[in-house]
C-alpha cells in the first residue's frame, strides 16, 4: 500500500527549501546574496566617478565593454567608508534587464541554507538600514545577515 502525504506534510516540503547564498563579508560582518542575482564576481577595479550622485554610488566600471554603475554597500547600509584591499570585491548583481556592482570587503565561500534554518529578524526601531536584512541564516554554527536584494535597490 503506498503512503500518501498529507496536505500538511505536501506544505511543509514545499516550504522547505535549499538556497544558495554567496557570503561575504562587510566589515567584521558575515551576509549572504542569493546566487541567484548574482551574474559575476569581479576583483576591484578603477571606478570612474559620476557627478551628482548619491554617496553611496562609487561610480561606474567597463565590464567587458557594459558600463556598470558600483554601489558601495558598507555606505549605504550606514557603515564606515570602505577599505581597499587584495580581497575587496565588486558582486555584478541582475536587477531586471540591468547589472549593478556592489562593493564587498571579500568573498568567503557558497553555502546551501534552508529556509528552515532562517529566522525573520524584527527590528524594534526599524531605521532605513535594517530593510536591507531579510532573515538570519544558520550555517555550521555561525550566523549569516541575509540581504534583501530588491530593497537594497529599491531607491539605487
């Protein structure tokens, strides 16, 4: 006789997905990108600057002859400034039919997260900056900040 599941169960395996991130991290601070947005990793590169635009917005780089403007997220999360090093990194992110660059201090590793192992994160004095964090992924014991991708370009 063959076990059929319950609508119950059908929901909760529907639920339960496995999506990957990219973690990266941004001052002493671990965040996932779903791979999904993700079109190319990019070692940092001579920004050309573009006047009259908000701070957080570097500039733009050629990426094999597409001009892609560079956000820096440590700013427009409300951060500390960026520090350049051998290990920054600019993530080309997919918006729609656009690409977009964000600037990250390194690239760390891809991770399979659950979306059993997320916790939503509410935040009792909601500023502009914690949007921009969609849950918290547990990962072998260490937490990982997972970006809302959407509405950290919502006003980009």
């Amino acid at each position: 006789m063959a076990y059929e599941l319950t609508t119950t169960e059908k929901n909760e395996l529907s639920t339960n997905q496995i999506t990957q991130y990219i973690v990266v991290n941004i001052g002493e601070e671990q965040y996932g990108v779903d791979i999904s947005f993700i079109d190319n990793i990019v070692r940092m590169q001579s920004i050309t600057r573009v006047p009259k635009v908000p701070s957080y917005l570097k500039g733009v780089i050629n990426l094999r002859g597409v001009i892609v403007p560079v956000m820096s997220l440590r700013i427009k999360m409300g951060l500390e400034p960026d520090e350049i090093t051998k290990d920054t990194r600019i993530i080309i992110i997919k918006t729609g039919h656009e690409l977009v660059g964000i600037m990250v201090d390194s690239v760390k590793e891809v991770v399979n997260i659950n979306s059993d192992e997320v916790e939503k994160v509410s935040f009792e004095n909601r500023d502009e900056h914690s949007g921009y964090v969609m849950g918290v992924g547990k990962q072998d014991g260490a937490l990982i900040s997972l970006l809302d991708i959407n509405a950290v370009f919502a006003e980009a």
